[in-house]
C-alpha cells in the first residue's frame, strides 16, 4: 500500500499538517488545565474564606442578640415571666436557636424554653456540672461547645454560652445557653452562595464530621469528610473528582472547618472546551487538509500514474495511447512534451519496421536467390562432373585396353605414354568425383548409406593399403594402430573409408621420410582416429583454410597435388556422421589430423 | 478528477459539520403526580427554583375535584391514581404521611414524598426517622400541638377546657391525643376529645360541644365546610371560645394557628424530590423536620372577645388585624 506515491504523499502531507497541530493543541489544553486548576483552587480558597467570614459573622450575630438580651434588656434582672416572655419570642423570631435556657450561677435552670417538646417546670434540672456553664461562669467569657446532635431535634446545635453580669458583685450570677442549629446555618449562609452545578461548600468538625451541608441528609446521616492536608485536588465529599480549599473558623476554642469544592470537570471546564474545540478544529483541520491533499496529490499523481500507464502500453508495443489531460501548467506542458514524444517515437519506429521489413525482404530475395544460383551451380556442377565422368572412365578403360595391347600390340613407348594418358584420366576422374560429392554436400543432396556394423579398422586397413602405393620410392614407414575393444560403428561405410583414405593419402602425398601413424581408439560414446606424418606440417594460419574447397597451402600448391577438396569434403562427411576433423600441426613439424565419429549416432538410422 | 472533487465537497461538508456541533437538547422531563392540597404554591416555587420548569422539563399531574361524590371519592381517586401511574408519574408528593400510606397500596414503588407527618413512624410510613427504609420519606412536624396548646394557656392563662377535635380514621391521631393530654396534665388543662368519623360528625360535635370549653381545638384532617363552620362560629364566639388550628395560614374565624408553615413545608418536599430525582433513594433520605410558626388573628380574637396578650403577639409570626380578610376579598383597581 504504501509504495503508492498518492498515499505517501498524502500521508506527508497530512502528518506534516496535523501534527503540529495536534502538540500545539495538546499544550495550549495542558498549560490552560494547570493554570485554570491553580485559579481553581485560589476561587475555592475565596469561596472558602467568605463562607467563613459569613459564618462567623452568623455566630457573631447570635452572640450580639444573645448579649443584647443580658445587656441591654437586663434579662437577668427581668420577672421570671419576662424572661419567659423575651425568651419566647427570640425562639419564636430567630429560627436559628433550637433551644434557649436560663441557667443561675449554681447550675439551676430557671427557665427552659425548646423550638420542639413544651418544658414544664418539673422538667428543669440543675446543670451544675456542665463545663460549657462552669467555664462561661469562672471565664465571664462567651464559650462555644463541640457540634453535636441532638436526638430530638435530629439535627446537629453548638451550644453558646453567655454569661449574665451581677452588676452589683460583678460576678456571673446567670449564664444564657443557646442551642444554634446548623440547620439554620445552612439556610442562612450555604444556601445563599449562589453555588452552580458541581460546586460544593459545606461545614465539617475537626473530625471531619459534616455538620452543615446544602443536602441535610448527609448532616443527618453523620457523614464524614477524610480532609486532606492541603488545598488542591482530591477526591470530595461525593466522592467525585474535586478541586477544594479549607479555610477554619474558631468559635472560642471550637474549630470549624468551612470546605468548598468544586468538581474538577468544572475547574477545567473552560480547558476541557478547550480541548474539545482543538480536537474539533484538529479533526476538521484533517478533514479540510485531507480532502485538499487528497486533491492536490490527485492533481500531481494522476497525470503521473496516466503517464506511467502510456508509458508501460509502449513498453509493451502499443504506441496508440496518449495521455488526455487539458493542462496549462507544467504537468500539462510535461503532457504535452510526453505526447509530442511518443508521436515521434512512434513514427521513428513506423520508419525503422518499414526500414527493416524492406530490408528483409530484400535480404531474403538476395537469399533466395544466393540458394537458387548455388543450387543451380551444384546441378550444374553434378550434370557436369556426370557427363564429364562417362566419357572419361570411357577414355580410360579403352586407353587401358590400348596399353595392355588388347587392341593391338603397343610398344614400350606407346604404354608408357598410354600409362600417363590413364594416370591423368584417373587424376581428372577424381577431381570430377570430389567436385561431385562438394557439389552434393553443398547442395544438401548428399545422402548417406547408413550401416550399423561398420569395422573402423577394416577401413583403416584399406585405407592405408591404398597409401603405401604412394609411398613407393619414400623412405616412410606406415604404421597403424588399432585398440583391441574398437567397437563396430553406425555409419555410411564408404564415407567413412573416403574420410580415412582422404587423410591417409594427404599424409603419403607430403611426407617425404619418416613414418605415419594411424592409430583409432575409443574415447567415450566416440572413436577419434588420428594420422600423423612427419611431412612438411601446414602453418597454424592455415589450419582453417584447408577446410575451404580448393583451398591448399603453399606447399600443396608448390607440389601441385591435390585438388583443394579432400580435406572440406572430409570434414563435411564427417560432420554429416555427428563427428568432426581437426588437426594440430607446426609448419615443418609434421602434421596431425583427427577424425572423431560417433559410435552410435542418434540422427542416423541404418538404411534400410 | 471528479472523484477527487467529490471527496473534497464530503470531507468539506464533513468538517464544516464537525465544527458547527449541534448539542443535544436534554429531552428528560419528570412526571410528578402533586396530591398537595395546601401549600402547592411554595412547592412549585421551589421547584422552579431548583430547575424544574413546568412544560419544560416537568408535568405536574393534578386530582381533579370537580365531581367530587362524597360516596364514590375512594373509586374516583383510585381511578385518577391509576391514571397517574400510567401515564408514566416519576415521583408523588403527598399531604400527609397518611395519605402516603394509602397511596402507597396504589403506586406500588414509585417514590412518595409526604408534606407533613406527625408521626411518620407510628403511621407505618417509614421504618426510622433517619433511614425510613421504602420509597416513602417527607417532612414531619416539630411537636406543634403540644406547644400550641401552652400558647393557648399563656393567652387565656384561664384555660381549663379544651375541645379536642380529631379525625378518628387517622393512624397517627391517638399518638397526638395522648401527647397533648399529657402536656395538658401538667398545665391543668382537661382535653375534651370529640372523635370524627364521618362527615355527618362535625355538625353533631358542633351542637354538642360543652359550653364551658376556652378553645376548640383542631387537629389534623378536621375539614369544616363553610355552613358548619358558620354554625360553629355561631356557638363559639358569643362564648368567647378560641379555635385553633394546626397551621400558621391566616383563616377568617381561626384566633390562634400554630405549626408548620405550608409553603415552607411544600419547598421542603420540594428539595426531597430533586435529591430524589438527581438518583437519590428515598429510604436513604431521612424524614425532614418542619419548623413551628405562630399565627395570631386579632380580628377572630376580637369577634370571641379574647385579648391576645402583647407578649404572645411578639411571639407571632404572622399577625392578622381587622380588615384583612376584607382587603383581600376586595379586587385591587
């Protein structure tokens, strides 16, 4: 897939456009979450701080309206029904007192008046012992006591003490006790925060002990918030994912502890769009850019693969194609200069398939008739050499019969020149049968009397007879050598014999003094029979031309032997058996010639 | 070419698609079937604060009073019940933990947040105050009757006998009785229980109401129509007899009314149902308690001739002074 240059390049392309995009995205979204976290945390810590001061503030107020009863009004100093009276009707105007007592230094009470259950006079009790009394009495101090819940009220109260002045000893002679719901607390402070969805403030003991929520299940369900160690991001009060900051309030030796939270999606709300609006723009970003590279790359690639198709149709032969783009720009200046091209190519090549087919055909003409003047030289050459051959062998036997006196009695002289006139007649009629079998072999009319017992040796034998008549008057000695296990052969016979008889009767004719050798042997599925001489040797030079027709060497030419057509007509006979003629010879060193044949060659079949 | 241009329109359109996000509107709207009689007013208020729009986002689904049969109410409102249910109602809202109860053999699980309750516990509503355990929770009262019975003493401090009227068909009712006696004991009060079983009782408490009693004194489901209220005005203001009655709302004849307030109480339940509609269950909610107003009608006091002492009306959350029912009644030009 990706060997495709259109996919490559809109890979590139796109990678090299919407990377960049994607990191500067990412930390633009990163940078905005840190920084809206940290801003996050200082709001919660804001939230915190004012909930704290309003809840301060609440208790202070409490403690102003209690102290205006002492003060102000003399409650102490007031009838007991008075008391009862102003006591009533704190309780019934302030929803934030869930109970009011009044309380002599000694612990009695005098007077206690509840938002719930009617207390009677039989229901007052000493309290004598309660610390919370004690220490408003021996301090002449507002004191606050731990949260706690109230059975009855099912709510959680802090209890306020207030000490009543003796003016007259300027001692506590009475001690004002309220109970403040944290009920009202959260009607009157968390309520009124104006908090949005995910945001959170609420009021918990040292503990952790929720006492003041939106929600007062979860006061009533004594819910308790783990409070980390520091302001910042940790898991809430639901549990959920938040950013929150704690900011304590003392009242007298409590410690509250205001927390407000906010969920972390809502800190980072504005990061989140933010990364939700890089990730649109992004995936936007990437679809535009896609499209317009896929465009574009279509643009460029196209005209390339159309090219490339054109261009394979006249690899393969078919220079019709043409590339059809309607272009201004340099691709369709490329097209045009690609066509224009292949118009040329193409008609460059019309002209040379022209060239060639004429030449061709001239070519075959000329060899047409090259075949037709040879082989009408051949037949002319056989017609010839036939009709030369009849009267000659006619000359010779009757010049034969002449000289053996069968018609008359001759004299010496007369056989002698008798016998010269016979000798040149046989030398001509040899000349006519070689120009014969060339003409035959040349005109591929030479047709072979295939045998299957063909005896090498016997050949050899008769071969090397025929020679030592030419050897009369020499001193060379002839000599043959046959191996033992020289099979039969599958051959013509008398070729065979005129290959040998060719070789052997060369070697008689040149070699002056010394011996020849014929020797055969078996070398694999063939039999290579070779003649050596001591004669005068032939020049590495002429090595081949002694195998052209009427070609001799100097010394074949300075001894007028010969006819020039032995030595081709050997080879050719040979080669018509599947085997060869060579020779290895140094001028003046004798001469060696070979014949290979094959034992048994499978483009021969005996004659029938 | 054509391929390519085509691509390019898709993936244009595609994008311009992706970068113009159409949010989806939020189609979840609530069913509240609303068998508040009183204080439905806070109750919507309260809502609405709280988000719930009606005809945005909430139906409320009403009990239909017009053919109101006395004898064939049980059928009907089953039958309207039902309806309710079928036509898919999340959550119901009641008057009392009582008519919870009963609703309750109506609706199966469906929550029910009651609006006022004596005593949740003692009526089979929930199993505890703080973990009422069923799909019932709601608001119960701060112990009103007790407290509003001292009041009555500390107006007429020579108080000795109290006309006791009472719905008798009421699971919580004998609970109520027996508190207020026991108060009464103490502050010296006799209680007069006059028991009310069906409609044709008021009249005959009515007649024979003793003519001694200081005040008449009504509790929960003690429903007047107007003739037999007139008749009981008839007998207790020349005899200078308060009545009371268990809520602040101001009520022509009414000298003294003393408990919850029905609009605060109705934005409580109001408060219980969104906890419960954002996926709290109500077994884990606890019965919320209703804080106690007082209310002092000067002008019912002055027509049964008793004098509001200046210390209980300083108590008063509401004071009711003459002409203000005719105000009302009067159309603003």
């Amino acid at each position: 897939m990706f060997n495709s240059l259109r996919i490559r390049l809109t890979l590139l392309f796109i990678i090299l456009t919407i990377v960049p995009l994607i990191v500067v995205g990412t930390l633009i979204a990163r940078q905005g979450s840190n920084t809206l976290e940290d801003q996050s945390v200082d709001m919660q810590e804001q939230l915190a701080r004012r909930t704290s001061i309003s809840l301060g503030a609440f208790f202070t107020e409490r403690q102003n309206e209690l102290t205006v009863l002492t003060d102000v009004y003399g409650l102490g100093s007031m009838a007991p029904r008075a008391q009862k009276d102003i006591l009533l009707t704190l309780l019934s105007k302030q929803p934030a007192y869930y109970e009011l007592t009044l309380v002599q230094a000694d612990g009695q009470e005098t007077i206690r008046l509840t938002r719930g259950e009617v207390v009677t006079t039989s229901d007052l009790t000493n309290r004598a012992g309660d610390p919370l009394i004690q220490a408003a009495v021996e301090t002449a101090e507002v004191s606050f006591s731990p949260v706690y819940f109230n059975e009855d009220a099912r709510e959680r109260l802090i209890t306020m003490a207030v000490p009543i002045e003796d003016l007259f000893t300027g001692l506590t002679g009475q001690v004002l006790i309220a109970q403040v719901r944290f009920l009202t607390v959260q009607e009157a402070v968390l309520r009124n925060l104006g908090l949005a969805e995910g945001e959170d403030v609420y009021v918990v003991d040292n503990n952790g002990l929720v006492i003041a929520h939106r929600n007062p299940n979860l006061v009533l369900k004594e819910t308790i918030f783990k409070l980390p160690g520091s302001n910042g991001r940790h898991v809430g009060l639901s549990d959920d994912d938040v950013v929150l900051a704690m900011n304590p309030i003392q009242l007298a030796s409590q410690e509250l502890i205001v927390v407000a939270e906010t969920t972390y999606a809502n800190a980072t709300a504005l990061a989140s769009d933010l990364t939700e609006r890089t990730m649109l723009i992004t995936f936007a970003a990437l679809l535009v850019t896609g499209a317009v590279v896929i465009f574009v790359v279509s643009r460029v690639v196209s005209p390339i693969i159309k090219v490339s198709r054109v261009a394979q149709a006249i690899q393969e032969g078919d220079y019709s194609k043409r590339i059809e783009l309607n272009r201004k720009d340099e691709i369709g200046q490329f097209v045009t200069v690609f066509n224009a091209m292949t118009d040329q190519l193409h008609s460059l090549i019309n002209s040379l398939e022209e060239r060639v087919t004429e030449r061709t055909r001239e070519a075959e003409e000329a060899r047409a008739k090259a075949e037709h003047a040879d082989q009408v030289k051949s037949q002319f050459l056989a017609a010839t050499s036939h009709e030369l051959r009849t009267p000659l062998n006619a000359i010779i036997n009757f010049t034969k019969f002449v000289s053996q006196g069968v018609l008359g009695p001759v004299n010496e002289q007369q056989v002698e020149a008798l016998t010269k006139s016979v000798n040149s007649a046989k030398h001509l009629l040899n000349l006519i049968n070689d120009v014969l079998d060339i003409s035959k072999i040349e005109a591929g009319a030479l047709q072979l009397y295939v045998e299957s017992n063909v005896c090498l040796a016997e050949e050899m034998r008769a071969a090397c007879t025929a020679g030592e008549s030419l050897l009369e008057g020499k001193s060379v000695k002839m000599r043959m050598e046959v191996a033992d296990d020289l099979p039969l052969l599958t051959g013509d016979k008398q070729r065979i014999r005129q290959i040998l008889l060719n070789l052997v009767s060369n070697a008689c004719k040149f070699t002056q003094h010394g011996e020849i050798i014929v020797k055969a042997q078996v070398d694999g599925d063939k039999v290579i029979t070779m003649v050596k001489d001591t004669g005068p040797g032939i020049a590495p030079e002429d090595h081949e031309a002694i195998f052209e027709t009427f070609r001799q060497t100097e010394t074949g030419l300075s001894q007028g032997k010969g006819t020039g057509l032995g030595l081709p007509i050997s080879r050719r006979l040979a080669e018509a058996h599947g085997g060869q003629v060579w020779l290895e010879s140094k001028l003046n060193e004798g001469a060696t010639f070979y014949v290979s044949l094959p034992i048994k060659p499978s483009h021969l079949k005996p004659t029938a | 070419m054509k391929r390519s241009r085509f691509i390019l329109i898709v993936l244009m359109l595609l994008a311009i698609n992706v970068i113009s996000p159409v949010y989806a509107q939020d189609d979840d709207t609530f069913v509240i079937g609303n068998l508040i009689l009183v204080g439905d007013e806070g109750f919507r208020a309260e809502m609405t604060e709280l988000g719930y729009v009606e005809g945005e986002n909430v139906t409320y689904l009403y009990i239909s009073y017009e053919n109101y049969v006395p004898e064939e109410w049980q059928a009907e409102y089953e039958k309207q019940v039902k309806a309710m249910v079928d036509a898919g109602v999340d959550i119901f809202v009641a008057n009392s933990d009582s008519d919870a109860v009963a609703l309750k053999a109506l609706v199966g699980d469906i929550p029910i947040v009651f609006a006022r309750a004596d005593d949740p516990v003692a009526t089979g509503a929930v199993e505890s105050l703080v973990s009422p355990g069923g799909n019932l929770t709601g608001i119960i009262t701060n112990k009103p009757h007790e407290r509003r019975l001292e009041v009555l003493t500390e107006i007429k401090p020579e108080t000795k006998k109290v006309y006791y009227l009472y719905s008798a068909m009421t699971l919580e009712a004998g609970v109520v009785l027996e508190q207020v006696q026991t108060l009464a004991e103490e502050l010296d009060v006799e209680i007069i229980p006059a028991p009310i079983t069906t409609p044709e009782d008021y009249m005959k408490i009515v007649q024979n109401m003793p003519e001694d009693v200081d005040w008449v004194f009504l509790t929960p489901f003690v429903y007047f129509d107007e003739a037999t209220f007139d008749a009981l005005l008839a007998i207790t203001e020349p005899r200078h007899i308060g009545i009371t009655y268990i809520v602040d709302m101001p009520m022509p004849g009414y000298v003294m009314g003393y408990g919850p307030n029905l609009d605060d109480t109705g934005r409580q339940a109001a408060r219980i149902i969104d906890r419960i509609l954002r996926g709290a269950s109500p077994a884990d909610l606890p019965v919320e308690t209703a804080d106690n107003f007082l209310m002092i009608n000067l002008e019912a006091a002055a027509a049964s001739g008793i004098e509001i002492p200046e210390s209980i009306l300083r108590q008063a959350n509401t004071i009711i002074r003459p002409g203000y029912f005719e105000a009302l009644a009067t159309p603003s030009s």
